[in-house]
C-alpha cells in the first residue's frame, strides 16, 4: 500500500455515491475483505484480513500528497440506505492506471459495480486525462469480466498472475484506452 491516491470530490450515480474512506468504514471492510469469495478475487488484499489491514488501508487513501495526481480510490455507498457497500481503485501501474474493485456479497447482481466502475472511468478520464487503464482478473470470475467488457474493456490475453502470493493463478488482462 505504499501507493498514494488523492482525495476527490464524490461522484454520483443514480444509485450510488463514490467518496473517499473514513475510519467509520472499517468494520464493514473488514467484513467485506475477510469474505473468501471477494478476497481470493483481489491479489492486493492480505491473508487473513483484520482490523490492521483496514486501518493502514483507509489512512492511506487519506494522504493527499500536493501536486502531483497519482490515482484515485472510492468507498462505494448505497444512496438508497447510506450503506458502504464495496471500493474500487485507479492507480498508476506499468505506465497505465489499474482498475480494480470489490462489492459486498449481498449487493451482487444488482448492477452496482457496472455502475460504480463506469462512473470511476469516466472521472479517470475526463478529469484525470487518464490514457490507458489495465484490469486483471486471475481466471473463473466471469462477473468480473463481464463488468470489464460490458464498459469496453477489450480483451489481451492470459499472464502469470505477478503478485508472489498467487504466481501459480493466471491472469486475464484487460485494457481500455483512451478514444481519441
Ligand atoms: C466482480 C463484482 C464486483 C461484480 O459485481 P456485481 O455488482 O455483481 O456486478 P454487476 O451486477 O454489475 O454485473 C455485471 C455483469 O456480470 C454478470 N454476472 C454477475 N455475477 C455473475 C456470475 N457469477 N456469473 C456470470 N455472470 C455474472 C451480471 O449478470 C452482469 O451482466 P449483464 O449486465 O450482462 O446482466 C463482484 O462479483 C465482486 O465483488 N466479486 C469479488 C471481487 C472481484 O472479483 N473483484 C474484481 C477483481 S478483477
């Protein structure tokens, strides 16, 4: 997590808000993290997740480093209910900004993460000039991959997965580029 994000103002979506983490989220991430179905689809998220995990992780999406934009990072909150209900990411990597993101088991298939991803994409575009943005999703996760697809995310074949945890799962990478 030595990574930094910057804190922006929240997005909206019809049904959902995108804003910064705050210490109040860290039971439910803790929850949400420590899920297996959600965590072994993550190769950032540590094993086993606890409350340190979660601490480090919402003081770093705090530090606001001045000058420089480095990427972005959302709690995803229900609007409905002012739940948290999952977070996503865009952070510099290899030249590109990766994208990645998880939901609370109970809020799957309801079309949230299309939603919230789409939103977060066009932020990283239109305001951040994102160029090119890479996803990668270890094998077997087709609602990922759905999402992915379903906002444009064209296809570029399988990897090693590069996290020294998960080297014997592959990767399926996907990247969008900016339209000229
Ligand atoms: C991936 C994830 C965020 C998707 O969240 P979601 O809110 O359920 O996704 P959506 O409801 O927006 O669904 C997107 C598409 O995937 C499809 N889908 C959802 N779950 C699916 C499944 N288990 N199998 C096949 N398709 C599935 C949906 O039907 C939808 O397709 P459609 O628009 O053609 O109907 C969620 O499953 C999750 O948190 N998984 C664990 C973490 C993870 O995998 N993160 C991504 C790492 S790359």
């Amino acid at each position: 997590m030595n990574v930094r994000s910057k804190i922006f103002a929240p997005l909206e979506t019809p049904r959902l808000h995108l804003r910064s983490f705050g210490v109040d989220d860290k039971d439910a991430l803790v929850a949400q993290l420590k899920d297996p179905l959600i965590s072994k689809q993550l190769a950032f998220v540590p094993h086993p997740y606890d409350a340190s995990h979660a601490e480090a992780w919402i003081k770093d999406c705090a530090r606001n480093p001045p000058g420089k934009i480095v990427g972005c990072r959302f709690a995803i909150e229900r609007r409905e209910d002012g739940s948290f209900v999952g977070g996503l990411g865009l952070m510099p990597r290899e030249r590109a900004f990766e994208l990645g993101y998880w939901l609370d088991r109970r809020c799957w298939r309801q079309g949230y993460a299309t939603e919230a991803v789409g939103a977060a994409l066009a932020f990283g575009l239109s305001v951040l000039a994102m160029q090119r943005i890479v996803a990668f999703v270890f094998m077997g996760n087709p609602a990922s991959t759905r999402v992915l697809a379903r906002l444009g995310f064209a296809y570029r074949g399988l990897e090693d997965s590069t996290t020294q945890s998960d080297a014997s799962r592959k990767v399926l990478r996907y990247e969008f580029v900016r339209p000229e």
